[in-house]
C-alpha cells in the first residue's frame, strides 16, 4: 500500500488551483486518484493549510477548472462499477466550497457582470447536495451540479442578491426593510422572508418556482408585470417558447429532495417519480400509458439513481431507461 505524505496532498491541490487547463485524460486520472485514495484527512489538512497561508490567489486560482472538476466528480456506485462513500463525498463538497469562497476574489465575474463583485461561491458536485447559511441567517440547500454566488456586502444596496445556477431550496430570514433577490437569468425573484424551491439548470430547457411559504414577486422577459404566488403553487418558463405557466400543486413532492430520506407510504407513483427527479437532479419524462395513481411504500435515502429505479420497476408496472440527463419512464 502506498503511503502518502502531506507534501503529495499539496502537489496535488496545488496542480488544480494553478493550472490554466488540464488536458481531459489527465484531468480524469486526477478525479479518479481523488476517489481512489483512503486518507481524506491529509487532503483536508492540505487545502486548509493552503487557505490559512494568506496568500492572495486572485489570479492564481483556476476557478473554472476547479468547479469543473468538483462538479464531473461522480457519486455511489458509478465510477467502473466501484461503490464511493456518500460520506466522502458531502466531504470534498463542503471543503472545496469552503475554499472556493475563501480564494475566489473577483475570479467570478464570468459567472454575471450584473452582480458587482460577486466573491462569494457555494458550490456542490453532481450527485451531491449542501446545507448552507448565509449572512443574514437564511439557509440554503443546493442539489447537485448548483453554484450560488453573492456579494461580499452582502446586504449592500438596501437588498439581499444571490445568483444560481442549478437548484436551490431558501428558507429566507424576513426582513421588510431589506428584500431577498434570487437572479435566475431568465427570471428574478423578490421577498422578504418565505420557503421556496427553484430549478435553474442551464442545461434545461425549462425554468422553475415552487412556492411552499409565504409569498414571493417573480419578474421575467414576458412583460412588465410580475407574477404574484401563494403557497402550493408553480411557476414553470419555457425558454424555448417564452411561455409562462403557473399551475397548482403539492409543493412538498418537489422540496424534500433535501432530506436525508424520503419515506413514501402508500402513496402514488407521480408523487413519488418527481421527487426522484427532484433527488437526483434529472428531467422526468412519462410516457402515455403509465399508471401514475398506481400507489407503493418505498424509501429513499443514499441510493443510486439506478438503485431507486430498479426497486420502482419491479414493485410497480413501469418500465425505465436513464439517457443523458433525461429519466423517461414508460408502461411495462
């Protein structure tokens, strides 16, 4: 067995913070070396040690690579059939957002020229989620694949701003004096303090908001009137058409994704595909034909996405097929 030093753990971390662009290949024997090796402590002890060291990194630090790399970083059960802790893996998410707050210094500024300085970075890896708390006491919960930025000033302007990439569960502290701002790109959403969920993927061709406390004004490209929404409902964008659709619907099957598990008891099977969905942060398609009332009992907790699905299909009559990004999901 190879025995690591912690000068290795500091080449290692050094090499991603400085280099400009890592060819692929090279890129992939260090994620596997990342998941393949047992001491988490001594890389722990490496990127604080380079955090505490209170050098100026600007300039230095290749965010996008890293981001890149924190977010290609698989989770259980995927990587040449290999089984890798959930545990290590909330670990490396909440070290490198860690150290990614702590460097970025106006390396961000590619993320959105509309937020002045935005130098603080949350950032989770695909497959992955994490809990945060920001300055004004609101906590945060990001999916996987999710960056959150926000000024160093935080409540500067008279406004609270964060802007995300993926999606995010807020549970907003109230403040009349000082509205809570949410930029999606497409949208913008304002409050003062409420519970609600939303999905920003660039990837997706759709955009969303589920409310599940309180009220919140939602702006976007379709004129100049916002959309007031209550509790229980879901404003869905379409980026492709520009059309916008708000619908009601049970909140909770979209804002538990978050939890630890999830425990369905006798519940039906639409219920529960979308919080598959929600979990692990891919698009659901239901084909005609399936019986979305059929009801089952399952939980859902560290599984992988194959996992879950196996144990849905033999217990209920559907049949899945997992392609891209996509889940699509048809009658046996």
């Amino acid at each position: 067995m190879i025995h690591h030093t912690p000068d290795d753990y500091d080449l290692i971390v050094g090499y991603l913070g400085a280099s400009r662009d890592i060819p692929d290949e090279e890129r992939e024997k260090i994620e596997s070396w990342i998941l393949d090796h047992s001491d988490e402590h001594r890389l722990s002890e490496s990127i604080a040690r380079i955090w505490a060291s209170g050098e100026d990194m600007s300039g230095k630090v290749n965010m996008a690579g890293l981001i890149r790399l924190l977010q290609s970083i698989e989770t259980p059960a995927s990587r040449n059939g290999r089984y890798y802790s959930p545990a290590g893996i909330i670990w490396r998410v909440a070290a490198v957002a860690a150290v990614l707050t702590a460097l970025v210094f106006g390396t961000v500024n590619m993320l959105d020229n509309r937020l002045s300085e935005p130098d603080m970075m949350l950032v989770t890896a695909t497959g992955s989620v994490g809990e945060f708390t920001l300055p004004d006491g609101s906590h945060v919960w990001l999916n996987g694949g999710t960056t959150l930025v926000y000024n160093r000033d935080f409540s500067a302007g008279g406004f609270r701003k964060v802007k995300i990439d993926g999606e995010a569960y807020f549970d907003v502290a109230h403040d009349n004096d000082c509205p809570f701002i949410v930029d999606m790109d497409d949208m913008q959403i304002q409050v003062t303090g409420t519970e609600f969920d939303v999905r920003n993927y660039t990837a997706c061709r759709t955009h969303d908001i589920i409310l599940r406390e309180g009220s919140i004004n939602v702006s976007g490209p379709w004129g100049d009137k916002h959309v007031t929404m209550a509790p229980g409902e879901m404003l869905v964008f379409n980026r492709e058409t520009g059309k916008v659709m708000l619908s009601h619907t049970d909140a909770d099957n979209y804002c538990r994704w978050f939890e630890r598990f999830s425990i369905f008891d006798n519940e039906p099977l639409s219920d529960i595909l979308i919080n598959v969905s929600r979990r692990y942060g891919v698009d659901l398609k239901i084909e005609s034909g399936v019986d979305t009332s059929f009801c089952l009992s399952v939980t859902m907790g560290g599984e992988s996405l194959e996992s879950i699905m196996g144990v849905l299909s033999y217990l209920s009559p559907i049949a899945y097929k997992i392609r891209g990004n996509t889940l699509y999901v048809s009658a046996e």
